[in-house]
C-alpha cells in the first residue's frame, strides 16, 4: 500500500513538472518553426519546419546584441546596488541597535504595500525632468536601486546569525563593516545568491519604467526592443508568432540559466556550526 502511494505521489508529480515545462517547451518549439502551427501536431520537433530565420528576423529589425548589452548594463547596476545596500540596510536593522530602527523597518514593509504605479509619475518628473536622466543607464538603474525585498531577505538571515560571533568581533577590536564583511557576508551566502536571482529578474523583465524613460532605441533594454517589435514589425516576418516566441526565448535564456547554475546554492546555511559548543 505505502508502495502504491509512493509511486501515484511520484506520477502526480511528473505530470505537475510536464504541465509546467510545457509553455516552456512550446516557446522554443514555436520559435524554430518556419509556420506557425497551432495544433497538437506543431509541438512535435520535426526537423524539416524548424529553421533559425526567426531570430535572424529579429536581428535585422533592431541590434539584438545592442538591445541585450542595455538589459545587462541596466540588470549589472541594480543588482550592485541591491546588493550593498540590502547588506548594508538588513545588516543594520538586524543587528546594531538605534534609535528608530523599529520605525525604520515598518517603513521597509509600507514599502512593500505600495504599488510601482503609484510612484511612477513622480518617479518620472524627478528622474527625466529634474535629473536629466532620460535615455540614460542612472536612469533606467535609480529607481530600482534600493530593493525591499532584499532589505527583508538579509534581515532575516543575519537575524539567525548567532549575536555571539559579532560581540567576539567587536572585542577582537573589529569595526562594524569589518564584521559585515568578513563575518557576517560569509556566513548569508544563499542569501546573497537568493537575492541576485529575486533582483536578476525583475529588472530583466522590466518594461514599463525602461519604456518611460528611454526614447532612443539604441538605449532600450530588450523587454521593451520586443515590445516594439510585435507591435510594429512582427507582422512583416513570415511567421509573426515565431519572431515574438523567438525573442521570448532569447528573454528567458538568461534567468532559466541563472537559475539552473545557482539552484544547488538555494539553502540555508548551518548557521550555528559557527559557534563551538
């Protein structure tokens, strides 16, 4: 009986992971076709309507190689500023003590609770009108300079950090960011690598705040270089659907990636191993 149960857990589970993979599947399968073909026969891989015109197609549209570069650039720079000042902020909240820490924390979760949209207007006055950062890298980049989510993921992790090691630190002499350095970033690692995919694809995917600010098309992240491409030119490929699937792909490649490579790293680390009992 414990035998039957264990092996229709496993076919419930094989049939969830195919139910998943198979938009998956049906992206690339749809990218490579020569024509569309929307019934079930068109997600068979027949190797005589498969062909790579589709991306070619893309490429003599706008500079897939350009539109990637910005999207790296723009992804690189909030990653960076996520990073250090998600350490800086979640270290803070998590282990000095001040005066407005509790304030400061309910406002990195009022944060949470409002929408992007709602900010997007002013967003756009300070950073275009005041700053001049329109069609610019600061500007796709400030906006997302600071993530709350990473700020929490931190928090939580250098909240089981046992306060032995740090006060070990501090009699050793060391400074506060001496410690978060040496002391405290080693042991949040999967943190680290959780919030570099978390942040990875939110400005990857972004379109709406790139699409605001940049007008330049050589200044574009690839989000919005597609966007424009369906709307506009998609209709004068020979297949249509496979010119926006191929771009879809090319937009996915990187986070299913990323996500494949550093999916091992994905766990908490044993924390009180640090401290000798």
């Amino acid at each position: 009986m414990a035998r039957t149960l264990r092996i229709l857990r496993y076919a419930a589970l094989g049939l969830g992971a195919v139910a998943a993979l198979l938009p998956f599947y049906y992206m690339v399968i749809g990218a490579l076709q020569k024509k569309h073909d929307a019934t079930l026969g068109g997600l068979l891989p027949v190797p005589s309507r498969l062909t790579l015109d589709n991306l070619t197609g893309i490429d003599d549209s706008f500079s897939l190689v350009r539109a990637l570069t910005n999207s790296l650039i723009m992804t690189a720079g909030v990653m960076a500023c996520t990073l250090v000042l998600g350490l800086l902020a979640g270290y803070a909240l998590a282990i000095l003590r001040f005066r407005g820490r509790a304030a400061v924390f309910a406002l990195v979760l009022l944060v949470q609770a409002i929408p992007f949209q709602l900010l997007m207007i002013p967003l756009y006055v300070m950073v275009v009108r005041y700053f001049g950062l329109a069609d610019s890298y600061a500007g796709m980049i400030l906006p997302f300079a600071v993530n709350s989510v990473a700020v929490l993921i931190f928090r939580q992790y250098f909240l089981q950090i046992p306060r032995e090691i740090f006060d070990a630190a501090r009699m050793d002499g060391a400074s506060e960011l001496r410690i978060l350095r040496s002391v405290a970033v080693p042991l949040v690692r999967p943190a680290i690598l959780t919030a570099m995919l978390v942040t990875f694809i939110g400005p990857w995917n972004e379109f709406l705040w790139p699409f605001l600010v940049t007008k330049d098309q050589d200044m574009q992240p690839l989000a919005v270089s597609l966007a424009n491409f369906s709307q506009a030119n998609s209709t004068f490929e020979a297949n249509p659907m496979g010119a926006v699937l191929a771009g879809a792909c090319v937009l996915a490649v990187p986070a299913v990636v990323l996500f494949l490579l550093f999916q091992r790293h994905f766990t908490s680390a044993n924390l009180g191993s640090a401290i000798k009992g």
